[in-house]
C-alpha cells in the first residue's frame, strides 16, 4: 500500500470541509488497530492516523485555515481525538508484545517433572550414624574422644582390665589370636572389646587427673573381635566405651548418665531402663543394662543393651591413680545393637554386606 | 544351670509366682534366661492299666487293650494301641475320651475322640513321652512304676505342673552352681526361710581304707575317700532321682553316675567314683610329668605335663584332677562291683584354663575353676556313700580325710562411708547389717565399718569392693537413683585446624560414594596376590579361610562390595570405607597407643564403578576414569596435594598416582590392573584410590590475601608436546618463564588426532595475567608470552600449534 493511497481513502472520511458529516475518527482507529495482529501491521496502522498524512496529522493542519473562534473549538476535540488514539496505540502495542512473549514462553515450556539432573550423594553408613550420634551426646557433657589399636596386646585387653590369663571371665569372650607375639611374650590377638582403650587413655591423662584434677571423662567407640558369627553375631563388630573417673562418680551417677543417653538416643522418654547386677571382672559391683520401649513395635520387651559397673579398685591402680582416691564408672555398648533397634532392622549381617540399596535408606 | 523350680522351693519357698521368682533372681544376679513349663498343657491324662492285650483282628502293628482306669470308669477302657510295648500289667498314661493333648506346631491341642480303628472301637489313647511332651525320644508307652495309682493324673502324679529354669551365671557366683546354692541366694534376696542342707549319715561297715598319698598341695587342699563293696552297678535310679536329673537337662546313665550328677547338682559337689578293682595300689595326688597321657572317659587321649593335676596309681595316670575321670578306672555297669568314691577340694588356681588347653569342658572344672566348698567335703562324701548304699546296696568302708591346704578366708573390711560414696546412696549401717545376714556373711561392726569373714563356699569376696557390689545387689540397684551428675564444666571444642573423620567421612559421602563396613580379616589370596603383602598378619583361629588374614588394603574389600552389587545388578557402583590396616613392621614399639611391631594405621578408600554419572536423561553415557576419581578426591585432599605418576601391583600402570602432600606419599589412585578384573568377575575396570587418613584431618590454616582491583588478561596458547610430556611440566615450565604477573596457568583442552603428529598431543592453555599494582601494557604481554612460548620449545621441545 502506497501513501498516495492511503491519504486518498482516508482523507474523504476525516475532513469536514467536504462538508459530508465526519465517520468518528477514534473507533476507525481502534477498530484498525484491533484488526492489526503484528507490530509491523500495528506501524502501519498507526501511520494512517498519525503519520505525516495520516488523519489527525490532516485535521491538525486543517487548523490553521480556521478562525479563532473554530480553532480553540475544534483544536481541543482534535487533541483529545490524537489523545485518544495514542492510548489505544499503547494499549495495543503493549498487549501484542504480551501477546508474543507468551507465546515464546510457550513454545519453551518443560516437563518439571523429569528428575533433576546430575550424580547425586552417596551416605554415612547407619553405625557409623550411631556412632557419630553417641560422639554427640556424650560430647555435649564434655566427654572426649579416643581411639587405639585394634590388634592389641594381652595385658592391655584382659590383665590390665583384672582378667589374668587362665581366669574363668576369659571364655566370656571368645578371643582371635594373631601369629605374633606381644613384648611380654604373650601372643597379640584382636581386642573383644572397647575396654584396653579406657586402659590406655587412662594412662596418658593420669597425672592431669591427679594433679591437676582434671576427670577422665571419654568415650572410645571403634571396632572390635570375637570369634563367634550367626545373625545376632558377627566376628566383628563395633562397641562405645565410656568411662568417667573423678573423686565422686558414683554408680547413682552411671545409671543418671546411661539413663540420659538412651533417651537423647533413642529420642524418647517413653523408655525405661533397668540396671541388673551382673560381673565383668573390670568393674565391681557390675551391672548390665535392660531397656524397655513403652511404645513402638518392641513396646514392653526387655533388652539387653550395655555392660557397665564401677571401676574395679585393680583396674583404676592400673590406670595410674590411687583407687582410693578415685573412683568412676565405665560402660560398653555395641553400636550395632544400637541401631537395630533404633531402625528396627533384624538382621545384623546387613551391615557387612555393602549392600547399596541397603546403604541408600540411609543417605 | 538348669533346675525344676519344685526342686529349688523344696529348699526355699518364698510366696511368689514363677514370674516373680524369675525376676526376683534375675534382678539379684542370677540371669534366669528362660523358664519353661516341666510338661506342656494337656487335661484328662491319668494312670492306667492293661488288664489285657489282643491282637487287633484287621491290622498287624495295632493291639486291642483293655485298660483299668479306676474309679473313673466302672469297666475296662477298650482302647486301640500301636505301640509294641504294649503288654498287660503295665501301667501307662492314658487319655481319656475327651482329653485335650499337647498343642501341635499351631498350637492347636488334640482333642481324643471315640473313634473306631480298622472297624475296632477305641475310647481314648495311651501314651508315650514323647506324646505328653516330657521327651524328645519316643520309646513306646511310658511304662510308669507299678506301684503308680490307677486313675490318678498324671499332671500330679508325675508333678508335671512344675517348671523348669534356665539360670545363666557368671564366673563369680560359683556359689550358686547347686540347687542349694540358688537357695541360698534365693533367701538373701527374699527373706524366705532356707532349709537347712540335705545330709545323711553313713555307718562304715569294713574297716578296708585305700591309701592315697597327696604330693602336691597347690592342688589339691582336701581329699576325702571311702571305698563301697558290693555294689549292683545296674541298680535302677530311683524315679524321683531321674526326674530332677532330666529336668535338668541330665540323661539318666547308670545309678552310679545319676547319684554322682544328683550330688553336684544339687550340692555343687562333683564327686568321682572310680571302679576299686581296676585301681592298682594305692592313689597318688600330684602334678602331672612331661611325657604322660591319659585315656579319657569321653575316648580322648590328653598329652600331659607339669601344668596339670592328675590322680594316679601304681599303673600310672588315672584321672584328671578335678576335671575328668580316666578310662581304665570307669565304673562298668556290667562289671563293676566294688567303688572307691572320691570328693576333694581342687585349687581354682590349679585347675583354670586347663580344660580350655584340651578343649573341652565338664561340669566338674567348671565348678572346680570357680571355687567349691572346702569344708563340707566330709557331708558330702557321707550324703552320695548313703545314695549309693539306698540305690545300690553294698557295705561302706570309713572316710579318710585328708587337709592339706585349704584357702585361708580372711576378714574383710568394709567402710560404710565408702559404700555409700560408691553406690550413690546413703544405705543405712542398720540396713548394711540385715543384708550380711540374709546373705549369711558373719561380721562385726564398729560405728565406721563391717569385717566380714566370708564362708567357705563364697569365693568371690576378697576385697571392699566386693562386699560393697553385696550391698548394691541386694539394696536392689532399682532402688539406687538416676542421678544426673554434677560436675565442673570447661569447655571443649576440636582445634580449627583439625577435621573430625566424620567431616571426612560426609566430605567423600558427598561426592556420591556410600561408606560401607568391611571385616578386617581377609582372604590369603587378596593379600598376597591382589596387594601384593607376601607376609600378612595370620589369625591363629579364624572362623574361616576367607577371613584367615589381616588385611593390609581396604582396596580388595570394595572391589569385592562392587562385585556383589553388580551381581545384584547394579550399573554403577560407588563405596568407601575408613578402617584400619595392618602389617608387620619391626619400627614399631609399645606405645601410649601402639603395640610394638604392629603398624596399624587408619585409612580411607574408595571404588567407584560403572557410569561416570548414573544413567539419566539428557547426559551422554560415558564410563568412569580416572578423573572423575581425581575429581572427587579434590573434596577431601588439601590443595597442596600432588599426583605423581608411580606403578602399584593392584593398579593399571600408565593410570595409577600416588599421592603426596609436602613430599610424602600418603595414597594411592589408579585404574584397577587389569589383570584383577576376573577375579572380581568384572568386564570394566573400577577406579580405587586409598589414603592415609592422619594427613587428611590436619587443615591449614586460612590465610588471608588482597584481591586486587586491577584487571586481568586472558591470553590462551595452544602447545604442541610429546605425550610423555606432563601437563603439570608444562604449566610449571610456563609459569616460571612468565614471571611475577602470571597469575594462573592451567589446562582447558587436551587434542590428539588430525594435525597433530602420532604420539603428540596439543595442549590449550589458559593464560592469565595480573599485576596487583597497575594495569599491564600490551608490550609486557607479548613479551612474557614469548618467553613462555620459548622456554617451552627449549625445555620441553614444545611447538606452537599452527
């Protein structure tokens, strides 16, 4: 389309001097614009009514041929006419950059529910979670950390804990001997359980205990060894050790610190814990450790959950302190234990399996 | 211990249930694993006679009885059998019609029924053991004693409304190893009042007396003998005798060994019966020689020597003192006719482990271990003569009695203060004094302590403590508070520069691998031919060969967790584990935590396998490599660490570093050698790495460095080098030659192929330049480029790209 033709179709309908009665200008205008359905076709639109010599661009140069009194009467109803018609430019110009954002918006849409791309995270396997969790909780009332050899010296796994060789406590713990032989003659085996490393750490902080009156306050979890392996055994297993020694640690003071940890544990004061005279020959009097879920699949069941007992006078001189002086409790739990009953799972061979969907639950 | 609870309240019998019976001891001490009812349920079963017997006209194996049931009905019973004992005279347990049995696997009882067998009818049943569930063998119809009441039920005649406990001791209470002995436990905790011990007198008949000659006073502190004459070898046992024998869990043998068992039992005195024909001369009491054996009872032959206690005769070794009897002096239940019974006092100390050496165990060192009773050797000794003399007939011949050297029992003593502070609670003295008498242990008192002189059969009470753990046990430790504890606080927290192993542990976790928990002992054949250790470290008793050895890697277990879950169909596999190794290594000695020769280092490793990404949507398929791995371990190593192309026996060698902070080694990465992939049943090679875990907890610290406002310049090079040329040679080569204002040298690209000659490679190289003072003219640029671009040509016979 040309501009000659365009100002020769328009102009009959926009001018009054004709004399004819004028078409109202402004629904021409919306009504073309309406029509348009691109930008460019918009432009295009727009020119007839506002270009060079479009129609209100005519009416306003009709002007100046007018008297006054016509000017100021018809030079506001034009402006407001080109007031008018820009307004529904706008509107319609914005309304078709909507129109094509949209639609680009639509043509990039995407399945959100295709999973998420990338290589995911592996997990903490669960005792090593319980584990961690009793670090927590005994460090939380200033308990440290310590671990040590798992391949361990007689003495350090029975003698010192007051277990002489050939003493009847010895079969409670079926013990692996490894071919070689400790510096006191005695062949190295497997520690049975946690209990050398309250030896050893007692040991190294004594004098801070004695002097200083700094308490041995620890927790020793790690791996350890008996020769035994069905579904409730496994020739290696883990344990927690604790033990506190001070001038004042009472058995009261084992069963309120044991009590508190099987509840933060297990998250739940709907336990109860009993306390049953047993002997290890490392602690006297000796007591193992029942607790009873009040709710839950094993609700009212009693189970065995720790050894644990005063420390006996023989082990604490052991230690390197004066068994008058101090006196403390100690506690071994099994982490394995631990975690069965926290997630209920019946067999204790998972754990060793490496099993990834096994480990997956969790992550 | 097993024992029927009728035979424990005949001693004792407090006003409680079974239940709580079982708690009481339970909460004292004495675990009771287990109490089980004597018999199972079953109603309408009484004794009953066969008046007669017929065959039964349509079927071999059944018999038509008649059988007198008494009062409860006035003709005989028509009942059809099948057992083959069936016979008339006897007396047998018979259901009545109507009768509910034991419940079967369902737990459904058997209800009896009138019932016709092979057109013959039959009103009720007769029964074995087996089938009222007091056995586990069937014999035929329990033939009951002739003198058994008709009609009356079995439940009461044969006290089967009893039950049975299952008590599990520990080593200290050797004084509850008896029936007697729970007893008197079960007094101390229940005030119930105890019956005073079983005791018979016996009146010696011969005056005949075997010598026997104690030569070794550590082991043996008394010994006490009779002989018996003429006895019946094959009396029968009693059938009281046998019940409380099988109740606990003892086969009836012969009379002789019953009444031997019965006293142990029920005393906790093992005794020996030798067969007095077969001992040649008198008896001798000592310390074994190098050289000697004997022939067991149970058919073994044991090497002795000095560390262990026999009894011998003039033909040499005859028994093992205190744990077991020798073959050619064993009572025969055809041939025996004169004993020599034998109860004597072992040292604990003599007899400990000795048993364990010969791998074996008997009631008897079981007991003789722990510590028996000195002083009631001679009742005793009195209590099994009157059983064999009532059971077997006989004439008894005087004790001989010898002390040698029995165990001192010195008082101990006992601070209340002590107590109180021990236990937590301040017990009353008052209280303190009523429990040592329940418990029977004699004392006197003072306004601060107790002394306590321990009876002879208490062999656990040596030392404060153990008067101190009496108290506590029978106070009830229900009874001691919970106490939350009170203690000074100070704080504690881990050193900034230090990483906990479960930061570790997250830190590799979150590169995508799943920690798993291997055992430590391993297959020989992963040691020695995967790792490469030649000498591992030798369990002397494993469970089995695949765990026989101390594993030196962790690497050999993750390829076996790969394999395992490829077999389960996984498509990519990742694993690490944190664990000890071990090895032998003569630098070590005993330490604070070490043990001399044993190197036992913590470590962690890894595996992954399979896809470098798990198979998804919109990601090209494409199997690990070494640079993932590498990758993944830039999350745990510290950015000082350096991979140096080395050779390991588990690795690929042209893909396989090791790794080295600050010039020491600290691990290994590598690509599975391919000659290890069948063993693990593997068509692709897995990627392992494994670290010393030490190393990896040390952080540095932070330090601080201006960020400079100036603005850098990238320039990218493309080098042409040999592929044996090293691109961290290369980078240093540039970095050197470029001078202070090179900031960053690194690798964005790597091309091998067309244009670029065989056994070359072009590098791209990102270049960055900064100068924190001012910004750079391009004349400084060029320049060090061209120096860099020259030292490369020099030094490593580098090319531009063209």
């Amino acid at each position: 389309m040309t501009e000659s033709s365009l100002t020769q179709r328009i102009a009959p309908a926009g001018i009054p001097a004709s004399g004819q009665q004028p078409i109202d200008i402004v629904a021409a205008a919306l009504a073309d614009f309406a029509a348009c359905d691109t930008a460019t076709a918009l432009e295009d639109a727009k020119a007839k009514y506002l270009g060079k010599t479009g129609a209100i661009t005519a009416l306003l140069k009709g002007l100046g041929e007018m008297t006054p009194e016509h000017k100021k009467l018809h030079g506001a109803e034009i402006n407001e006419k080109k007031t008018a018609i820009e307004a529904a430019l706008k509107a319609r110009r914005e309304s078709l950059a909507n129109e094509a954002l949209n639609a680009k918006l639509a043509s990039e849409s995407i399945d959100v529910t295709l999973p998420g791309r990338g290589r995911g995270v592996g997990g903490i396997h669960p005792v090593i979670q319980t584990w961690q969790r009793c670090e927590d909780i005994f460090g939380s009332i200033g308990f440290d950390v310590a671990d040590g050899p798992e391949i361990e010296a007689d003495w350090f796994n029975f003698t010192a804990l007051n277990n002489p060789p050939n003493h009847p406590a010895r079969s409670m713990q079926d013990t692996f001997y490894v071919d070689m032989n400790g510096t006191d003659g005695l062949p190295l085996l497997l520690r049975t359980h946690t209990s050398p490393m309250q030896v050893r750490y007692a040991r190294m902080h004594a004098a801070d205990l004695s002097n200083k009156g700094k308490p041995i306050k620890v927790i020793a979890p790690g791996r350890t060894y008996r020769v035994d392996s069905d579904a409730t055994h496994s020739p290696m297993f883990h344990q927690i050790e604790g033990l506190w020694i001070d001038e004042h640690i009472s058995f009261a003071d084992l069963k309120g610190v044991y009590t508190d940890f099987l509840r933060r544990f297990f998250e739940t004061d709907a336990l109860t814990v009993r306390f049953r005279p047993s002997y290890f020959p490392f602690t006297e009097p000796s007591a193992e450790i029942d607790m009873k879920f009040d709710s839950g699949p094993l609700k009212g069941k009693w189970l065995e959950i720790s050894g644990s007992g005063q420390v006996h006078p023989s082990v604490v001189k052991n230690f390197g302190l004066d068994p008058e002086r101090f006196i403390g409790f100690a506690f071994g739990s099994g982490l394995e234990r631990l975690t069965m009953l926290k997630h209920g799972i019946g067999d204790l061979r998972l754990f060793f399996e490496g099993d990834h969907r096994f480990l997956k639950q969790f992550a | 211990m097993k024992f029927a609870e009728s035979w424990l309240r005949s001693f004792c019998n407090p006003s409680m249930t079974t239940d709580e019976l079982a708690h009481a001891l339970t909460m004292a001490g004495l675990e009771v694993e287990e109490v089980k009812p004597a018999a199972p349920p079953f109603t309408q079963i009484v004794v009953g006679e066969i008046v007669s017997r017929e065959k039964h006209p349509n079927a071999d194996r059944l018999s038509v009885c008649m059988v007198n049931v008494g009062a409860l009905s006035p003709a005989p019973l028509q009942i059809v059998c099948g057992a083959p004992n069936a016979r008339a005279g006897i007396r047998i347990p018979c259901a009545m019609v109507g009768a509910e049995l034991p419940p079967d696997a369902e737990g459904k009882p058997f209800v009896i029924k009138q019932a016709k067998m092979r057109s013959v009818e039959s009103n009720g049943m007769l029964c074995s053991a087996k089938e009222l569930g007091i056995s586990e063998a069937s014999e035929g119809l329990l033939e009951l004693p002739l003198d058994a009441p008709i009609g009356a039920d079995i439940r009461e005649y044969m006290k089967l409304n009893d039950s049975v406990f299952e008590i599990k001791l520990t080593p200290n209470k050797a004084d509850c190893l008896s029936v007697y002995g729970v007893a008197r436990e079960t007094h101390a905790i229940t005030g119930a009042p105890l019956a005073a011990p079983p005791s018979r007198e016996v009146r010696a008949v011969l005056e005949e007396v075997l010598p026997v000659k104690v030569l070794a006073p550590d082991l043996c502190g008394r010994f006490a003998g009779r002989i018996i004459r003429d006895v019946n070898a094959k009396a029968a046992t009693p059938a009281w005798m046998r019940e409380r024998l099988e109740r606990s869990g003892q086969r009836s043998i012969s009379a002789l060994v019953d009444i031997s068992n019965y006293v142990m039992l029920e005393l906790g005195r093992p005794t020996h019966v030798f067969d007095l024909d077969k001992v040649h001369g008198g008896l001798e009491v000592r310390w074994a020689k190098k050289g000697e054996s004997l022939k067991l009872l149970n058919g073994n032959t044991v090497e002795l020597d000095e560390q262990v206690g026999i009894i011998a005769d003039a033909n040499g070794v005859e028994s093992l003192a205190g744990i077991m009897g020798g073959d050619s002096t064993a009572v025969d239940l055809e041939t025996t006719k004169n004993v020599y019974v034998e109860a004597a006092f072992w040292h604990p100390l003599a007899i400990q482990g000795r048993s364990r050496r010969f791998n074996f165990a008997t009631d008897a060192g079981h007991r003789f271990e722990r510590g028996v009773d000195w002083e009631t050797i001679p009742q005793h000794l009195d209590y099994i003569s009157a059983f064999i003399l009532d059971i077997c007939g006989g004439e008894a011949g005087p004790m001989d009695d010898q002390t040698i050297n029995v165990p001192q029992r010195l008082p101990v003593a006992m601070r209340i203060a002590r107590a109180q502070k021990v236990i937590g609670v301040a017990v009353s003295a008052e209280e303190m004094a009523a429990i040592f008498m329940r418990l029977g242990l004699a004392h006197t008192r003072d306004a601060t302590s107790f002394v306590v002189t321990p009876p002879s059969y208490r062999f656990d009470i040596e030392i404060e403590e153990d008067l101190i753990e009496e108290i506590a046990r029978i106070y009830g430790f229900d009874n001691i508070p919970a106490l939350p504890p009170i203690a000074r606080n100070a704080m504690r927290v881990r050193p900034s520069a230090e990483r906990s192993l479960h930061a570790l542990r997250a830190a590799i976790a979150a590169q995508d691998y799943f920690e798993v928990i291997n055992h430590s002992f391993v297959d020989e054949s992963w040691e020695r031919e995967i790792v490469g250790n030649l000498n591992p470290i030798k369990l002397l008793n494993p469970i089995a060969s695949q765990m026989a050895v101390m594993r030196s890697s962790l690497i050999p277990g993750l390829l076996a967790n790969v394999r395992y879950n490829a077999s389960h169909k996984a498509d990519r596999v990742r694993v690490f584990e944190m664990g000890k190794v071990f090895s032998r290594d003569e630098t070590v000695a005993d330490g604070e935590l070490t043990v001399a020769r044993v190197s036992q280092p913590l470590r962690m490793a890894g595996a992954a396998w399979g896809g470098a990404m798990p198979e998804q949507w919109g990601t090209p398929k494409r199997g690990i490599d070494f640079f993932d791995v590498k990758s993944d371990l830039s999350a745990v190593l510290p950015s000082a660490a350096q991979f140096v192309a080395a050779t390991h026996s588990l690795l690929h060698p042209g893909r396989s570093a090791k790794i080295m902070i600050g010039g020491k080694a600290i691990g290994w990465i590598g690509e599975l050698h391919p000659r290890h992939l069948a063993k693990f049943e593997l068509t692709s090679a897995p990627v392992v790495f494994e670290l010393d875990v030490v190393p990896l907890t040390e952080l540095t610290e932070k330090a601080f460095e201006t960020v400079a406002k100036t603005p850098v310049v990238r320039r990218d090079l493309a080098l042409v080098v040999e592929n044996s040329v090293h691109s961290d040679e290369v980078l240093a080569t540039l970095k050197r030659a470029g001078g202070p204002i090179i900031s960053t040298v690194d690798v964005f690209d790597v091309y091998r192929g067309i244009g670029i000659g065989e056994r070359q490679k072009s590098v791209a190289i990102r270049v960055l330049m900064q100068d924190t003072e001012r910004t750079l003219e391009d004349t400084e640029i060029d320049a060090a480029l061209q120096k860099m671009v020259a030292a490369a040509q020099e030094q490593l016979g580098a090319a531009l790209r063209a």
